[in-house]
C-alpha cells in the first residue's frame, strides 16, 4: 500500500482545480500546470483537497497512484510559494552574470559560457551566487544541474560550481603520499 498516495492533497485557496478527461488542470492566476494521468488512477476533487485512489488491486496502478500524487502536488507547491535552488561559484576569476535572458559565466575556459535561459525560470546572481526559482520542480532542477554541469567543483582544491548545501570531499595533494 502507497503511504504517499493515501493522504490528500490540499489546495490552498487562489488555485483553482478542475478535471478535463484524464487531465488535472491546476490554475492560478494566468498560470497553468495540466497532469496527465492516462487514466491510470481515479481522481475526485473534494472541498478543497484532491483525492487519489487505484484504479485496481495490482502493482502497476499501486506505483502509479503515488507517483501521480506527488506529481500533482509538486504542482500545487509550485504556483503556490515555487521551487528554488541555488548554486555558488568557487574559483579565482569565476563569476556570473544574467544579460537578458542568458545566463554569462565565466569559468575558466578561454570563452565565456552563455547559458540561454528556459521559459518560465527566473536567474539572479548575488556576488558567487546564483539562484535559480520558476514553479515546476523538474525544470528547476534541470536547470541548475545543466549550469553545475559545465564546471563540476573538483576534489583537490573544490573550485567549480556547486549547490550550496553540497559538501565536496577534499582529496590531498602530492604531499600525501610521503
């Protein structure tokens, strides 16, 4: 049995939640998220909650029950109060800069790096730090792993780009081995 797919999801008011089909739609404002859920799970939308339950007995519609729910409410969470990361910048001449939207970094190499910016994610950068927030989670964390990705911090003197509640083990140098 699914713990996560027993509990409710509460929508908090100012987002508006109907059912088209197969399809949760989630509205707030002029934003709007749409689940689809290929029917693989019934859906009722009570008072202000959104309750999730099986289709049937087996294990795929038990897995999919859950998952539907914590999908739909990363939703929820999203137009609500939104998803942030962020990301610092260690290392001698590293540093960021958001022209419009593209996201300079310096990192380096011989050339700057120009990250185009994603739809319906906002960059700042605060000194070594750069913060990355929109309202969908995946895309979030897509896009600060892809920034982290082009300079990964390295073990020996931990410069790179890292998330900033990220620990680096730190390997010892040459000096090590006498």
């Amino acid at each position: 049995m699914s713990r996560v797919g027993k509990v409710p999801v509460t929508v908090p008011s100012g987002i508006e939640v109907k059912i088209e089909g197969t399809e949760l739609v989630a509205k707030k404002g002029n934003l709007e998220k749409r689940l689809e859920t290929h029917g693989r799970v019934n859906v009722e939308v009570k008072d202000n909650e959104v309750v999730f339950t099986r289709k049937d007995d087996s294990k795929e519609s038990s897995a999919f029950w859950g998952t539907y729910r914590s999908l739909f409410n990363n939703i929820v969470i999203g137009l609500d109060q939104g998803f942030k990361k962020s990301l610092e910048i260690n290392g001698v001449g590293y540093r960021a800069n958001v022209k419009g939207k593209t996201l300079e970094l310096q990192l380096g190499f011989s050339h700057p790096v120009l990250y185009e910016i994603p739809e319906g994610i906002e960059i700042k950068v605060e000194k070594n730090l750069i913060h990355v927030s929109g309202t969908d989670k995946q895309q979030v964390g897509q896009v600060a792993a892809e920034i982290r990705g082009f300079r990964p911090p390295e073990p020996y003197k931990g410069k790179g780009v890292k998330y900033t509640d990220e620990v680096i083990i730190r390997k010892a140098g040459k000096a090590a081995g006498k």
